[in-house]
C-alpha cells in the first residue's frame, strides 16, 4: 500500500499525529499527581523530555534510512531477522489497540462529566460508537483521517498554551514551595516523577508507522518526531509550571481538574465543563492518531511475511481496511472492562504493562539502530553518544517498573508464538507451492 500523492501525509499533518498521540488525558492530571513531590517534579519533566528527545532522534536515523510502512519492528527485522521483527511487531500492535481502549474511556468518560453522567449501558454503547466513527474515518482514507487529526490536535494545543502563557504572569513563588514534598530524597524523588511522566510521552515513535504514506518520508519523519516530541515536552513543562505557579499547593494536591482551578484562578467562574470538552478533545485526537497508526502496524507487518496476509487488504482509498477493523474490535472487550468497578482495577492493570511492552519495543529499536549503523559504518560521535544515552534511559526506566509488569508484558509477547508459527507454515505451504508450478 504506497498511496497516491494526494493521499500522502504532508509534514505538518504528521506533526499534529505524533503531537496529538503524545498529549491524551494525561496531561490533565499529572499536573496534580506530581504535585506531591513538590517543585522537582520540574526537574522530572525535564529529565525525561530529555530522555524523549534523545530517543526520538534515535528514531529519526533509523526512519531516515528505512522509511517503511509499519514503523518499530521494520528495523528490528532489518537488524535481527523476521523472528525478532514478528514480536515486535505483535507487541506493538497489542499495546496499541489496549491503549485505543484506554483512550476511548477517557473520551467518554469526560463526555460523562460535562452531560451529568450516563448508565452503564449508554457508557459502553457510546464507547462502541466511538471506536466505529474513528475506525470509519480511517478507512476512508488517510487524507480524511489525516485532516481530522490536524483539526483535532491545533484546537486542543490553543488551550493547552495560552492559558499557561497567560499564567506565567501570575505566578506566586510561594506556591514553589517546597522543594521536595515526598518522604524520598531528592534523587529518588526526581526519579519516580520522571517515571510517572515517561508514559506522556509514549507515542513519539508513531511518527514512523505511516512510511512511504508521508510525502518525502526519509526528510519528513524525523522532521515531524523530533518537532512533535518537542511541542509535546513544551506543553507539559509550562502547564506544570503554570499549575504549580498558581493553583496553591494545598488546593492542588487534591484537584480532580487542575486546569480546570487554574483557569478559575486567573479569569473567575466555573471552568470545569470547558476543560472537560478539551480534555475530551484531546482523548478524541489521539484515538484517531492510534487508529491510523494501528491499522498500518499491522498492514506493514502482513506484507513483510509476519502477519497473516488477510491484514493487507485495502480500501479503495488505499487505507488498511482488515488492520483498522480487526483492531478496532479488540479494543471494545477491553473496554467492557472499565464498565465493572471489580473490572475496572484489571484494565488498569493492563495498560500499565501495555505502557512496559512499549518501553521493550523502544529497547529493541535502540539495539537495531546500534546493529544498523555498524553494518553501514555510519558510526559517529554524535550518533554513538545518543545511542548510548537513550539505551541508558530506556533501561533506567525499566528498572523503574515492576517486575510483574515486565513478566506480564513478556507474556504478551509469548502469546504471539501460536500466531508466529501459523504464519510460518501458511509460507511454507505457499513456498512449495511456487516450487511446484516453477518445475512443472
């Protein structure tokens, strides 16, 4: 699938992608979780924007080079071969369509707040309808899909950047205080506040997936990651600072809508309705981004042997047709997990080791990259040292998680075995068969 001109990505349009999948629902209430940690939660955003940053350029020399559709596990397979390539191709996959659940929650979730709440049966049925409106706008093509996710993403960055710009007028340097709010010294503090924002900043690399369907890929992708990376690691620093630097800290420790107080504080009135559309908005943006991002994972796996080849059937307007509708159906099971308060703490549970899988898919991308450039002897200083530095942080960060996140996520990938060795037989069967007709 190479779309035509007028159905490839520009630019700016993959900017507003990777943007929008990087600033969901998170940004909402991270503000008001690391509050508790005092003023170097500051330091925490920092050092893991930069840890973003330095992987994103890591993933802009390996889509530089290899610009194909499916985007993480095409350099694995390069570095590796097709058996590495499949599981990470089937990780990636399965953390997207669990993250799409996760996002459709939230969407509907802040619906529910702003309409005074719906039963459970409304929930899930808006919930379904969600998914099949994003599904459906991607199968009609990636111009359509793609103009959405720039509407989407420009609406709900205004807000995000020109309340807290307005703050910073209005910043009361008491409210910095104190430094370190946590019982942890000031290193450990730092480190559990960059591990709580690391997952902000999950999806950089969705930059990649589109491929050959961007204008210009080898110029164009790592130009849109290392900008979307950067956009997003703005937002989330001056929001934090605008919060912390207005909302006074005892009042913030307990907020269910930080923006929501900062925006009472500088302009008076109830906010929360607003806020809650936007933070809706924003819920909204990312599905369709991970919507058009999950479809061509599969996509691209399929015509690289990996998958089963139904997944490489199109649309007529070239989009993945069997890729977006599998996924989509995935994600509601999970979804009908949030609808049960005993249920609820399981799905949780899985997207936070749908979070770890990713981190090990970022682990295999940094070894293919360091595989990469030894084969073509491309090494050098710049390009060793932040290598180096995003294998570092990577590992870092998984030491942060636990370790029945990281068992569960190698469990995820162990399930994709049945599916690996099916795939391997239906090429034999089809290899014997092209030998068959070559000798007769």
């Amino acid at each position: 699938m190479t779309s035509s001109s007028s159905q490839k990505m520009g630019l700016w349009t993959l900017v507003t992608l990777v943007t929008g999948n990087l600033i969901g629902s998170g940004v909402f209430m991270l503000p008001a979780t690391l509050a508790a940690f005092g003023t170097l939660c500051i330091g925490g955003w920092i050092v893991t924007s930069i840890g973003a940053i330095l992987l994103s350029f890591v993933f802009a020399e390996l889509s530089s080079r290899s610009p194909k559709i499916g985007g993480p596990h095409t350099y694995v397979e390069e570095a590796f071969g097709k058996s590495a390539g499949f599981f990470i191709a089937w990780g990636y996959w399965v953390l997207s369509w669990v993250s799409n659940a996760a996002l459709v929650v939230a969407a509907i979730g802040y619906t529910s707040s702003v309409c005074g709440g719906f039963s459970h049966i409304t929930t899930f049925l808006m919930e379904s309808g969600l998914i099949v409106i994003i599904a459906s706008l991607s199968l009609a093509g990636l111009q359509l899909a793609g103009r959405f996710e720039f509407i989407i993403t420009i609406l709900k960055l205004i807000p995000l950047i020109v309340i807290p710009v307005i703050a910073m007028f209005y910043l009361d340097v008491k409210n910095f205080s104190p430094f370190n709010g946590s019982s942890l010294s000031d290193l450990s503090a730092v480190n559990a506040t960059a591990l709580l924002a690391l997952w902000a900043f999950i999806g950089f690399e969705t930059g990649t997936v589109p491929g050959t369907d961007v204008e210009n890929p080898k110029k164009n992708i790592p130009r849109a990651i290392l900008i979307g990376t950067l956009i997003a690691a703005f937002v989330y620093i001056i929001g934090t600072i605008a919060i912390m630097g207005v909302v006074p800290r005892a009042e913030l420790l307990h907020s269910k809508a930080p923006y929501a107080d900062l925006a009472s504080i500088l302009f008076g009135g109830q906010w929360g309705i607003p806020v809650a559309i936007v933070a809706a908005l924003c819920c909204i943006g990312a599905l369709n981004g991970w919507t058009i991002v999950v479809g061509r994972i599969a996509f691209g796996a399929a015509n690289d042997g990996l998958f089963p080849k139904i997944f490489k059937g199109t649309t007529q307007k070239g989009a993945p047709l069997w890729g977006i509708v599998i996924s989509s159906l995935c994600s509601i099971p999970f979804v009908a997990l949030s609808m049960s308060t005993s249920l609820l703490q399981q799905f949780n549970f899985i997207i936070d080791f749908s979070l770890t899988l990713c981190l090990i898919v970022y682990l295999a991308c940094i070894a293919s990259y360091f595989v990469i450039l030894r084969r073509e002897n491309h090494f050098t200083v710049n390009k060793v040292l932040i290598g180096l530095f995003s294998l570092l942080f990577s590992i870092w960060a998984i030491w942060g998680a636990s370790f029945i996140m990281i068992m569960w996520s190698c469990i995820i990938l162990i399930a994709g075995v049945p599916v690996w060795l099916w795939q391997q037989k239906a090429l034999k069967k089809v290899s014997r068969t092209m030998i068959d007709i070559s000798i007769s």
